[in-house]
C-alpha cells in the first residue's frame, strides 16, 4: 500500500503502546525510535520504523513532510476541559490575591454562578465561535482529540446550548471531542433553597433529554464539600449509568468528601483532581479500574496542594493529566504546561507524562483503540515538535514548541 503522507528526517518517535490504560511501573514503558519515519494511509498509520523510508511506500502523491530531526509524538488528547462558557473572571484576581478563597467566592454567588449568568446570556452562535476559537487554540499548542463538559448552563435549555456545540465543533474541525453533562456542577440560584428539586430535576428532567438526544457521552458531578456530596453523587451517577452514559467524578479536589470510592463502585472512567485523594482511595480506583485524571494547571492556579502522582503509580492506579481548561481555577488550554508541570511538581519522568497525555487521556475518552499511541492501524494523529527529544518538551515551559500537527493525515497547523 502507498502512503498518503510520509514524514521522514525525524530525531526522536517517542510512543505509547497499546489499546489500555496504562499504571505503575507500565506507565513510563515508552517506545524510542531514532531517525525515524512514519507513513500514513487512509487517515491511519500505515508504517513505523528507523532509517530511510521503504521506497515502495512513496509514489508522486506522496506528501512529504520533514521533520527536520525534531521530536514526534502522537496528538496531546486534553481528557477534562470545560470548553464553552460566556465571559472570563478576571474581576476576581484582586479578590484571589487578597486571599479570599475559591469556595468562598463561590458562597458569595461570584465563580461557577458568574460564570453560569454569562453563559445563559450568549447565544448559541456566538458560544459556538468562542469555543471554536479555543478548539483552534488547543490544536495549535498540539492538542488533536478533547472532553468538553457542560455545567455553566444548569438549566435545560443552556446544558443543551452547551453540548450541542460540542457536536458541532466536533463536526466542523474535525477534531474528536468527548462530550460530558455536567449538570451538578453548582446548585443554581434559582434553586438554593431547594437542592433535593435540583438533583430531581438533573435526574428527572435533564439527564434523560441529553441521553434521548445523544449529546454526551459521559456525565460528571462536582463532588466537595459544600455542592454536591457523595450520597448525591452516586444518585445522579447511577441515573447516568442507567441511561447508558459513562461516568466521571471532580473528586477529592480540596476536600476527601467520598466521591472517590463512589466512582471505584460505579466503575467510572475517571475520578479527576484527586489532590486530596488517601491511600485508601488510590487503591479503590485501582481496583474499580479508574483512571486518575491529575489537573496540575489547576493547583497551580489555585495555589493549592498538587496531587500525590508517584502515590498514584505506586498503587499502580493509570494517571492521564489535562488541562482542565475553565474561566474559574485555571483559564490555561495549553496542554504542554499541564506535560511540565507534571514533571516539575508531580515528578513524573517525561516518559510517564506521555503516557498520561496520549494513551491514558484515550482510555479516559473511551477511545484508546483508535487514538493516543503511533502504531500501525490507529488514527493518524501526530505532532511534531521544535525539539529534539523529549525530555526538553517536558523542561521548556512558556514557549509553544509545535512545529506541525496532523489531524487523521491532515495538516492543520
Ligand atoms: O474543574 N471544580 C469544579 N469545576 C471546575 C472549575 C469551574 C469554575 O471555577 O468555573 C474545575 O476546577
Ligand atoms: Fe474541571
């Protein structure tokens, strides 16, 4: 078979391997390749390997692409964002830097509900060429496949605004984007003094449109202390579930308030955050099979505690990290930072942060078997990097280092 598009001249191919999350000692296995090149058909990979591409791979139509000695990887897969909201909150870093916490602006109906009235006032439209704009952003800092949650609607007619325009940014560019209700992300003011006739009305009402219209493919609660607590969590996920959506849980993000063993029950995809998350948490995600969806960006932001990630692995619990993309705890969508972060502070090796960004952030998308390693038959999904090797990826923070991404076979920056 010919190639569609072959890059050669290419220093370092650094991959995971496989179609499953991967945890402990396995999440740093990483396949090196030197002076490689990769051939793409169909929208695939066709072929992997060292030296000079075969000749009988490469016809006049052969798009060529050097990559000029620098690193490849697979597309960076951004597995928890919150992709579309009205407005930012810059108004709120005076109060940040007076020192009123996150939980206390958000007592005061200032953080996720400022957030929630701007994103009720954009319409649909609008929201759609603001969140496009972010999808291009992210591809240009390398990111090729991505989760986009709900929750800044909370009503019916705004959740929907939301996850629709995860389908259609999904449609128009081209890029895989998961797509999460997050309908228990805060108790709404039009409901704060009744919270039961808010979980009611997620499970009742909302849940079952979203699923009756095929809008996500995950739901996901914010389980701490002061919004939604363990009890309702496994309420609203087990509806989930029952309606056939996988399940997600922000848990143990400043408080450990339970969330973690009702995702290890329900056998969620991922529990994310998880910086206050005890041993005996670790070890119910590794047996529930959970992946640790770690947020760096966002502890980095909030000048909290980072997670425990060498805990993590020790337990042998499979950790991806994502940006967390969002206008409250951490309005950065460049996934390479969340990569040196993960080094920098986590002390995760650059072999373990690939695989947290590529392979694991495919499992916790559900979409390992055809995304997140370079291996013959996946989706053609690649970057190629303004350096030579890995390790400098993981070190250079503050400069965009993509030299090259491709989508499917498709060139897009
Ligand atoms: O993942 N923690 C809850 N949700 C988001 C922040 C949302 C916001 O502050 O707007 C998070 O950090
Ligand atoms: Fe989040």
């Amino acid at each position: 078979m010919k190639a569609d598009v072959i890059i050669y001249n290419i220093g370092q191919l650094a991959t995971a391997t496989g179609a499953a999350a991967k945890g402990g000692i396995e999440q740093g296995d990483i396949r090196m390749l030197t002076n490689a090149y990769l051939a793409i058909a169909d929208e695939k990979v066709l072929n992997i390997g060292e030296g000079e591409p075969p000749q009988e791979m490469l016809d006049p139509y052969t798009a060529q692409i050097d990559a000029k000695g620098g690193l490849v990887t697979a597309g960076l897969i951004d597995s928890h964002t919150h992709l579309s909201f009205g407005g930012w909150r810059e108004g709120e870093l005076a109060k940040k830097l007076a020192g009123v916490s996150y939980m206390d602006i958000l007592r005061e109906g200032g953080g996720i509900l400022s957030t929630v009235r701007a994103t009720r006032d954009m319409d649909e439209q609008q929201m759609y060429e603001r969140a496009e704009g972010f999808v291009n952003e992210m591809v240009a800092h390398g990111t090729t496949a991505l989760e986009a949650k709900s929750g800044y609607g909370l009503d019916l007619e705004t959740e929907l605004k939301q996850l629709r325009v995860n389908r259609l940014l999904q449609r128009d560019t081209g890029i895989d984007i998961a797509s999460t209700y997050l309908g228990a992300h805060a108790i709404p003011l039009d409901f704060i003094s009744n919270r039961e006739g808010y979980i009611r009305y997620v499970i009742d009402v909302v849940l079952p449109t979203v699923a009756d219209l095929g809008l996500a493919e995950f739901c996901d609660v914010f389980c701490e202390q002061g919004v939604f607590d363990a009890n309702e969590t496994r309420e609203i996920l087990s509806a989930a579930k029952g309606l056939g959506l996988g399940v997600k849980v922000h848990s143990d993000e400043i408080h450990q308030i339970g969330g973690t063993s009702v995702a290890a029950q329900l056998g969620a995809i991922s529990a994310d955050h998880l910086t206050a998350t005890t041993d005996e948490g670790m070890i119910a995600l590794k047996n529930g099979g959970v992946i640790a969806t770690l947020l760096p960006c966002t502890s980095f932001y909030l000048n909290k505690d980072y997670a425990n990630a060498r805990k993590f692995i020790e337990h042998g619990v499979p950790i991806a990290l994502a940006s967390d993309f969002n206008p409250g705890s951490t309005p950065n969508l460049n996934l390479q930072f969340a990569m040196q972060l993960g080094c920098l502070r986590l002390k995760m090796t650059p072999q373990e942060v690939l695989t947290a960004v590529t392979l694991n952030a495919a499992a916790a998308i559900d979409k390992a078997d055809s995304l997140g390693t370079l291996e013959v038959g996946k989706q053609a999904d690649v970057v190629v990097w303004r350096t030579n090797n890995l390790n400098e990826l993981c070190y250079r923070y503050g400069s965009n280092l993509v030299d090259t991404v491709i989508k499917g076979g498709r060139v897009l920056v």
